[in-house]
C-alpha cells in the first residue's frame, strides 16, 4: 500500500509524505459560491492510498458490489432484465464487506494524526455507490455537499465547525473501484477549500480533483465540502460504471 498526505503550507510537510500525483490542485474557476476576498481561505487537507486491497482482493471486492447493488435493484420491483439506472446507492454495506471495514478501522489511528482530525471512539459506516452517467449540465449536477451535520451552501451554515471530538461525523472516506481497462471518462471527486468569513464558513473557489483509480482510499474532513464530477459510460454497462464506497469514520455505534 502506497499513501500521500496533502496538508496546508503553514503546517509543514513530513518529508516521507508527498501529495499523490493524481490529487490536483485546479486553477480558481467557477464555483456554486463566491466568496468575499477578505475571507480567510483554509485548504482541506486529505489522505489518500493507493493500492490499498492488491489487484486480486479489489477485483473480488468489485464483483461483490455489483452483485449486491443489482440484487436492490431487482429488489426494489424491477425484473431480471432490468436496465442499468444511471446512478445508484446501497446504504448501510459495513457488515457485508468486512475487508473494507477492516482495512479502514486498520489506517484510522494513522488517518486521524495526518489530518488532525480525532474522533472519540471510532467507528466505520459505509454505503457503495454506483455512477454510469452523471451528465455535465450544471443544470442537472447535485451541488456540493458535506457530510456533517451543517447545512449546505445558500443558507447560514451557523459557526465555523471547532475541534470537536464528539461530532458523530468527523472523517469522510472514498474507496474508488472500477473495472480495468476503465469504461468510463471522468467522476473525480472535487474536495473544495474552505472559507471563513466572520466566523462562518463556506465554499472557496480553490478545489482539488481527486482521480477515481482503481483500488484507491481517500480521507478528508467530514466538514468540507465534495462534489463527484460527470461521468460517461459509453457503453452503459453496468461493469463499466464508476464505483465507490463512500464512508465515515464517527463516534459511538454504527
């Protein structure tokens, strides 16, 4: 297993971790907020590792996901013959896939010294995600969004979040599946920076895009705000989808 740290300037670099060379910094462009200049900007820091599982256990890992996203649909009222919807999500998947759960809870005391980020007691939850065609009309794109407990962007997101330990989400991860050679163009995960403006945050104009590679994990602050960018799947089949277990590390029962 390989692992990269990206952290902000003023926090120093460990010599022995270098930023993955498929995690990106873009140039400032159009955001769903723009904020004042005199806001102070903090970059989300991330942790990613790639070749987490090995080829072999990644691919069995896969072939299971498929099965168990296929077996909701179908369950769900569709026939055999169902067709392959353009996206899906199966919630709740820990205790089916312990490998993953295992690896994550393995790297989670590590994770959260890279990130500065502690969580009391941690705990792993996730769900398996399943993108064949999100179209790149931003009409039709889901804003970004966060996975603690604040609301989105347009609203007043209240105090900017402090080192909380209790916070039952504090730590996001993305476990990126697909199959080789890959089916489909696109589907980073776009990890944008933060605001703070008189206390209350927001989204900044800076990003990074994190590359959906196969057998890849990547951690970031549950505070900070995410976005999946479009996906195409020319030929619409399922295997040639992109695939994600998306999960948190949190606090007290799973």
């Amino acid at each position: 297993m390989t692992e990269s740290v990206d952290v902000a300037e003023n926090l120093g670099a460990n010599e022995n971790l270098g930023a993955a060379e498929s995690v990106t910094e873009a140039e400032p462009g159009s955001t769903p907020r723009r904020t004042a200049s005199t806001a102070v900007t903090l970059a989300t820091q991330i942790c990613r590792f790639d070749d987490v599982l090995g080829a072999a256990a990644a691919d069995r890992l896969l072939e299971e996901g498929c099965h168990a996203l296929m077996d909701e649909v179908r369950g769900r009222g569709a026939g055999a013959d169902v067709m392959v919807p353009p996206t899906w999500r199966c919630a709740d998947q820990a205790a089916r896939f312990p490998s993953l759960t295992a690896v994550v809870t393995r790297l989670a005391p590590m994770v959260m010294t890279m990130l500065g980020v502690p969580v009391v007691d941690p705990r792993v939850s996730f769900g398996f995600t399943m993108h064949n065609e999100l179209p790149p009309d931003a009409r039709r794109q889901d804003p970004p969004v966060r996975d603690s407990a604040g609301p989105g962007p347009g609203s007043d997101p209240g105090p900017a979040p402090g080192p909380d330990p209790g916070n039952p989400h504090r730590i996001s991860f993305i476990y990126h599946l697909h199959r080789r050679p890959r089916g489909f163009t696109g589907g980073q995960t776009r990890i944008y920076d933060t605001t703070v403006r008189e206390g209350h945050p927001g989204i900044a104009e800076s990003f990074r895009d994190v590359q959906p590679d196969h057998d890849s994990l990547v951690f970031f602050p549950s505070d900070a705000w995410y976005q999946v960018r479009p996906v195409a799947s020319p030929s619409a089949k399922l295997l040639d989808s992109r695939f994600a277990f998306h999960g948190r590390l949190h606090s007290g029962p799973r």
